[in-house]
C-alpha cells in the first residue's frame, strides 16, 4: 500500500510540473495575452521559481518558515521568494489558459 501511494504521489508531482513547464513553455514562445508587465515580470521569476521550488519540495520544509524571533530583514527574506514565486505560478498559468481558449475559440 506504500508503494501505491508514493506512485500516486509522482504521478500528481508529474502532472503539477509538466503543466507548469508548459506554461512556462507558452510565456516564452508564444505573446503574451495578459497586461506586458506582468508578462515581464513571469518571464524574470520563472526560472527562479522553479529552482525555488524544487529546493522546498526537496527539503520538504515549509513553504512560509515564521518564526517569532525573526527579525524584520529575515522575515522579508524568506517571505519575498514565496510571493513572487506564487505570483509567477498564478500569472503563468492564467497566461497558459488564456492562450488555450483564445486557440480553441478562434478554430
């Protein structure tokens, strides 16, 4: 049963990245179809996010680390990679869906 459920696992991580590559693959190839900055600002943070990511996924902690003992310069440190990664994953993956209605829209 272990083994059942840590391929259920990948198959989930399998699916999140291969959509997201592909999103990533759109905001790079194709225009894009939300406002241009935001569109330059995915186009920054994309890679970064990836790496971001996988090194969180890796070390399996958690996304947001707080702590009451941080000072205000820690805090922001580990606070402003888990924004602009959230906002690139949100603006790249909007871009990806709008680009794929607007295809399946126009035939």
């Amino acid at each position: 049963m272990l083994k059942k459920s840590k391929g259920i696992i990948l198959m989930k991580r399998l699916l999140i990245w291969s959509l997201y590559f592909f999103s990533g693959f759109i905001l790079y190839s194709k225009r894009g179809n939300l406002y241009p900055l935001l569109i330059t600002f995915s186009r920054t943070v994309y890679p970064l996010s990836i790496f971001w990511l996988q090194i969180r996924i890796k070390k399996s902690t958690n996304f947001m680390p707080i702590d009451s003992k941080m000072t205000t310069s820690q805090l922001w440190f580990n606070l402003l990679p888990v924004f602009a990664s959230l906002l690139t994953v949100i603006f790249s993956l909007m871009n990806a869906f709008l680009y794929i209605f607007g295809k399946l829209t126009n035939f």
